[in-house]
C-alpha cells in the first residue's frame, strides 16, 4: 500500500550551511542532526538534506513515497518500465529507501519504515 508522499530529500553540498537556511525556512530545529543526513519535520512532513546526494545521482530534491512493501513495489515499476537508480538500502532505525526513475528521466524514491 502506498500512503503518499511524506518525505522529500535535498541533495545538499554544504551541510551545516543547508541546515541553517532550511531551519530559518521551516521555523523548526532538525529532528534529526547527523553528518550524513539533517532532518526536519513540519506539518506531518519530513524534509531532509543528504549530503551525499549528488553521489546517488540526484540533482535536485526527491521525492518519497511510503509504502508497506518496498521490495513488492520495486519489483512491479521495474516491471512497468522503470529504472532502478539507488537499490533498497537501510537507513537506519529500520528504515529502508530506494530510488527509480521512470521512462522520462523523473525521479521516484521509496521508503518503508518498519
């Protein structure tokens, strides 16, 4: 089942800077604060940055929908044509993500939580 889109990851070069202009954006501190991925939550939605994201190829924010079977779902967009960009991977805490592109280029990222 997909429950919607409730993240949105931004590709970021300068972490610490990233932080300071989406936290005056969004008004909040991060609720997550590490040296690979700084995390906000704002009205029911995440917004992360990952400064690793222009290496996994993203050029621009991503993003994720939560579903219950990331595996399952996978498996039936790449058989819908899409490609496979970032395979499944945890996270940490459980979670896993993983990230396609359809036939025009467009991203799509994944996300289960346990």
């Amino acid at each position: 089942m997909n429950k919607g889109i409730q993240t949105i990851i931004y590709p970021v070069q300068d972490l610490a800077k990233s932080k300071t202009l989406f936290g005056r954006l969004l008004g909040v501190e991060p609720t997550a604060d590490t040296p690979y991925y700084v995390g906000f939550s704002v009205g029911g939605q995440d917004i992360g940055l990952d400064p690793n994201g222009h290496r996994h190829g993203q050029n621009g924010p991503t993003a994720y929908h939560h579903v219950d079977d990331i595996e399952g779902t996978v498996q039936a967009l790449l058989e819908a044509g899409a490609e496979m960009v970032q395979d499944i991977e945890g996270v940490g805490d459980g979670k896993r993500i993983a990230v396609l592109k359809d036939m025009d280029g467009n991203i799509i990222g994944l996300t289960q939580t346990p």
